[in-house]
C-alpha cells in the first residue's frame, strides 16, 4: 500500500485550515462576515466565537494554514506586516530591553524600531547580520531580539540563518526572521532554528497586490509566546479583516508555483542584465558570484524574484531606468503577479534617509512578475537602453 501523507507543502498550503463546510459542502468556506456570535444561552459559544476581534472562522482558516506552511505551532495575522511585527514586539520586549536588526532591514521596520518602540524605552543597534563576527560583538547584556531579514531588501544580502540560531540560542536571544522575501515555498526558517517568522502577505502570500496583511507563525515549543502574541492582537486589535483573511489564504494556493515562475524568470533577467553596459551590479543570489550565493544555495530552495540592479550612471540613470519601464510599473511593494520597479531611496526606503539603513540613489529594486519572460527582458533592456 502507498503511504499516503497528505503533508506536504504543496498539499498543506492548499488544503490547510480548509474545511468543507459540513451542513452545505462548500469546497471553499464561507466568508464569515459578522462582527459577533449568538450564544446558547450566556457564555454559550458554538464553535469558541465570542466577537470577531478575538476570533472568527476565515481567520482561524488563514492561520492554520500559515502555521502550516511554515512549519509552526501557531500562526497569528494581522492587518498589515508591521502591524505583525509590532504585536510581536510589544509581546517580547519591556522597557531597556535591546533589538539587533539588520543594517539594511525594511525601512518601514526600521522606522517602527526606531521611532514607536524607541519612545518606548527599546533600545537598538544596526548590525550586518551577514556577518556573524559583527553580530556577536553587537550583541549586549540587554539584548532580546535579533532580527533577521534574508533575503534582504533592497540589498538581496544573505544571511545563514542556521549560523544566526545558534548565535541567538548561546546568547539567549530570540531570532526573527522576516520571511516575506523568500516565502515558505523557498525557505522554512523554523525548519533552521528561527524562533518566529513574520511576513508581510501583502507581498509573495497575498500575491496579487490587492490586500495588506501580516502574520507571526511562531515555532513548535513557543507556544507560551503565540499565546502572548495572540494576547496583543486581541487586547491591541490590529486584525486581519475577514475578506482579507479571505484573499490571503486564496494567494496561499498558488504560492508554490508563483515562487517556482517568479524564480525562474528572475534567474533569466538576472542573467542577462549582467552583461548590460549600463548596469554596474546586479544584486540576485542566484548568480554565482553573488557573496551569498553559497548560503542562499543551501537555505533556499530557488532564489525568489527580487533583484536589485545598481546603475553605473548613478542617480540620474537609476531614476531614468525606473520611470521608462513600460511592463513593470513604477510602484512600492512587490511579489505580485505584475512586474514592479522601485526606487528605494524615494520610495519604499525614503524613511531611513540619513540612518544606517540608507539606500545608494544608485540602486533599483524589480519585483519580477509572471508575466511572459521575453516581454521582460525587452522591457528592461529598452529601458537601459534610454540611459545611454
Ligand atoms: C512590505 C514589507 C514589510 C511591511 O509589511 P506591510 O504589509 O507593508 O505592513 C515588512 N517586511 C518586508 C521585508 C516587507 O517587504
């Protein structure tokens, strides 16, 4: 007899949380777009419900499927990634306490660090977490997190994430990863020793740029962590929508062969945009000389579809290049099936102008989309043609 284990990934991110609906047999459950739950009598709850800030089924589905596809024991969403990355935080770290993020982490997560944590007496250092050296000489007897953003964004910078959980493990540290840029599909921090993943599902979960959501999957043997962060989004409130929870968990399904497409063309492009003039350096770990090729090669299972190009013409030629694509549009966020251009150093990564976590004005960032590949690569080539 075939030994039959419905748990897989690609299994797992279709059918998890997804229960038929036993009275009607909807293959795909409902909506539940209610506010609350009648009770049988007073603290008589039907399936656990009290009032949809603290639970609701469309949201139960998407968070069993997170904790799935990642791995965990639990998974937690939320309204947006920051808002994720914000409960997280105010379930871990009390005043004095001390975060190590990446010196080129998200700038929206920087700025969250910084300022709304900051005011709240967290303390933090900027730390190359690629280097493992500068890691442990930044680590201080108040340090509570180490963050983890691989790969990163804008700069595609790889960092070993089973190297980083023994580091954390020795010095009693908890590791984050953000995982968005990667995505289960490619990458399982849990699997390598992260404590917690956050996304932003905006991005590669969601995948089709129409909805703004973050989660917190937190690993097997955290649950006393999940049950606090489970208690911040209740008590704090930042909850995904139903509908949203709705789009999330649909993008979900496909996530696998997005990230197996989005690779690939991103590979090409990759490939090709090297041999260009006015590209000084292309910043993917899928290519060989990329510094953390080797590291990406052994965490990842392909090397997703962000790419970021530094243009040898500077500034001007990056902000020539970014406003003459015609296919990829000129918009902030990515992994979507559309192909987007971005200029970090306005855009997405205006707010950590003047920090440590500034971004050269020479840089581009592509979020590679699933559209034909020869129509992306004559896009981009007509537009370092302009530059010229
Ligand atoms: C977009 C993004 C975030 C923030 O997520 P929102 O859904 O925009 O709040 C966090 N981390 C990374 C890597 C991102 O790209």
């Amino acid at each position: 007899m075939t030994d039959v284990r419905p748990n897989r990934f690609d299994t797992l991110a279709i059918h998890a949380g997804q229960h038929p609906d036993p009275t009607t047999g909807d293959a795909i459950p409902a909506i539940h777009v209610t506010s609350t739950y009648v009770q049988d009598g007073i603290g008589g709850l039907r399936g656990g419900y009290e009032y949809s800030r603290g639970g609701n089924p469309t949201r139960t589905s998407l968070e069993e499927q997170l904790a799935a596809i990642e791995g965990g024991a639990q998974g937690i969403s939320f309204a947006s990634g920051l808002a994720a990355e914000d409960a997280l935080l105010r379930a871990v770290l009390s005043p004095g306490d001390h975060v190590l993020v990446p010196n080129d982490v998200y700038g929206g997560t920087h700025r969250l660090v910084r300022t709304i944590h900051g005011k709240a007496g967290i303390q933090h250092t900027t730390v190359d977490t690629a280097d493992l050296d500068a890691v442990r000489a930044a680590i201080r007897p108040e340090s509570k997190v180490l963050w983890v953003e691989t790969p990163s964004n804008p700069l595609m910078k790889i960092s070993d994430i089973p190297a980083l959980a023994g580091l954390a493990r020795e010095a009693g540290l908890l590791l984050v990863v953000d995982n968005t840029f990667a995505s289960p599909a490619l990458q399982r921090p849990l699997d390598l020793g992260a404590d917690v993943v956050v996304h932003s599902t905006t991005k590669y979960l969601g995948g089709h740029s129409d909805v703004v959501g973050g989660a917190v999957v937190v690993a097997n043997g955290g649950e006393e962590l999940a049950e606090q962060v489970r208690y911040v989004q209740f008590a704090a409130g930042a909850v995904s929508s139903p509908f949203d929870a709705f789009l999330t968990t649909r993008g979900i399904k496909t996530l696998s062969v997005r990230m197996q497409r989005h690779s690939e063309t991103a590979q090409t492009l990759a490939e090709r945009l090297i041999e260009h003039p006015a590209v000084a350096r292309v910043l993917y770990p899928g290519l060989p000389d990329h510094p953390g090729h080797k590291t990406a090669a052994h965490q990842m299972s392909r090397f997703g579809g962000m790419i970021s190009l530094e243009l040898a013409g500077g500034e001007r030629a990056a902000r020539t290049f970014a406003e003459s694509t015609r296919v990829f549009l000129l918009a902030e966020s990515l992994g979507g099936v559309e192909s987007l251009v971005n200029y970090p150093s306005e855009m997405t990564h205006a707010s950590v102008r003047g920090t440590e976590a500034e971004v050269s004005p020479s840089i581009v960032r592509l979020s590679v989309g699933l559209e034909d590949v020869t129509d992306l690569l004559d896009d981009v080539e007509q537009a370092l043609d302009r530059i010229r």
